[in-house]
C-alpha cells in the first residue's frame, strides 16, 4: 500500500518419531516484515521472527531440547545519491532452551551496525557496514565437559566487531549470486583464551542449468555461539549444493548434499579438562519430491 509493504509468514511443523515418542514435538515459524518508505530519501525495514524446534541429537546427545529463537530487527536509510545511501540498525537476538541440561546455553545478543549501501537500481545492491555484537548468557557455566561442578562459576559474555560486505547480483529473474563476506574479531569478558579473529562469511549461486534444471550452491566458514559446555562458539565450514529438477509445472525433485567440518572451540583448557578439541565431520544427502 502506498511505498509501504508488509508481508506475514506463518507455518506449524509437528514431528512424529517412528520409536521414540518421547522426542515428539510441535514446531513453529512465525514472523513479518515492513518495508517502509517516505518520500525518496528515506526508507527502512523492520521485521521479527520467532522459530521453534529441536536441538541436533549430535550436539547435545540424545535428550529432548527445545529451543526458542527469537529475533527482531530495525535498518533505516537515506538517499545520497541515486546509488547510494547511509545505512543503520539495530536487533536483538535470544535462544532459550527447555532442557535443564543445557541453561549455560541459553543467550541473547544485541547488535549495532552502521555503513553505506550501494544500490543503482539494477540488478545489483550491497551494503558495506561496521558491525557491533554484545552477546550474554544469563546463566554462568558451572559444570565441565564431563557435568563436574567447576570451583567457580564461568562467564561467557563476549562483545564483537566485525567488517562485511553483504552482495546481492541478478543478472536476470532466474539467477542470483550473494552472499555475506567480512572479517570477525570476538573478545570474551572473562577468558581472553576462547578470543576469536578471522574470515567468516558465506558466497551463494543460484544458476538455471537448462529450462527444467536449476542448481543451488553455497561455501561458509562462520561462527555459532555456545552449544557445548567445554566449547563456546562452533566454527563450521563447509559447502551445500541443493540443485532442483523441475519435470513438469507441477512436479519436481530436490535434491541436497552438505558438507560441513564443525570444530567446538573456545575451551581455554586450563579452567576445564583439556580434552581433545572435537571436531566433527558430517555428510547431509537427501532427495525430496514436490
């Protein structure tokens, strides 16, 4: 309506377990978005989302954990240009899991981030921002890898910084390339040992390979917060291809094969075990018929 536009999303996703009833859950995906605009020069977005599911079974092994994300966001602009624009936001990020086993991973995060967005009204934009993250988890570790009691309660909060530049190019209606690539400096308050600087970011394809055939990829190396009690962030770097075959206008085959190398880093060793660093090697295939 106007230069205003809202869109709405909503699904419910029940799980059903074949033998183990005990792990059966109702899902959720709910959220919106405006995008706003007034006048020429000056525009945004604001958007929220809230999203239940199940934690992996090999993250935290085989107990039933629910978790709740939550996540709202705000950007607005202005025009200084026709291609360019000063660009700021704002978000909040929290996860809550149900299982009393895993509270120390329970977080929330708020972020800051202002810089510039490149948009000449053609098939390309991107944003070049300076990111600011304070992350906190309200309760303090106080167990080790292996559940003894620590001598002293751990905390996990961290603030980060970090240099991106987000892409997004269509050459035409069927192909896109985009992606996020920056560089990420996370700092913990407590245990300077769990610091983290490095490339993070992830590049994305999608290209039509015939009129029924289109192919998905993607390659990432990014971070995660805490899921391990001996391990604060997991660093995942992988690719994913997930091409799609479409037969007729009302049937077609999916496709996916995911690769991931997932390390559990951050242990400072000396306030833990010192186990081994886990790292973790796992495939993903799947088929799925529309």
């Amino acid at each position: 309506f106007s230069l205003q536009r809202v869109t709405l999303f909503g699904n419910i996703q029940p799980v059903k377990y074949l033998d183990l009833s005990r792990y059966d859950y109702i899902g959720y995906n709910l959220g919106g978005q405006w995008d706003w605009e007034i006048g020429r020069p000056v525009f945004g977005t604001v958007s929220a989302s809230y999203l239940r599911d199940q934690s992996a079974f090999d993250v935290f092994g085989p107990i039933k954990n629910l978790r709740d994300l939550v996540t709202l966001r705000a950007l607005a602009g202005f025009r200084l240009t026709q291609s360019w624009a000063v660009i700021g936001a704002v978000d909040y990020f929290s996860l809550e899991n149900s299982s009393a086993l895993v509270q120390a991973s329970n977080f929330n995060a708020t972020g800051v981030e202002g810089g510039f967005r490149y948009y000449p009204g053609t098939s390309v934009d991107m944003d070049f921002v300076y990111r600011r993250e304070s992350g906190n988890f309200p309760n303090r570790q106080i167990f080790d890898s292996t559940g003894n009691l620590l001598p002293a309660a751990v905390d996990n909060a961290y603030g980060q910084d970090a240099l991106l530049w987000r892409l997004n190019y269509r050459p035409n209606e069927v192909t896109r390339y985009g992606g996020t690539v920056g560089y990420t400096r996370r700092s913990y308050d407590t245990l300077s040992q769990r610091d983290f600087s490095g490339i993070t970011g992830s590049l994305e394809a999608e290209v039509p390979m015939s009129g029924a055939t289109l192919f998905r990829g993607a390659i990432f190396n990014s971070i995660s917060t805490a899921e391990l009690l001996n391990a604060n962030y997991i660093r995942d770097t992988g690719v994913r291809l997930t091409p799609t075959w479409r037969a007729t206008s009302r049937f077609s085959v999916d496709g996916l094969f995911l690769y991931t190398i997932r390390r559990y880093e951050g242990d400072p060793g000396f306030v833990f075990t010192g186990a081994e660093v886990r790292r973790d090697k796992v495939m993903d295939f799947g088929i799925r018929v529309n």
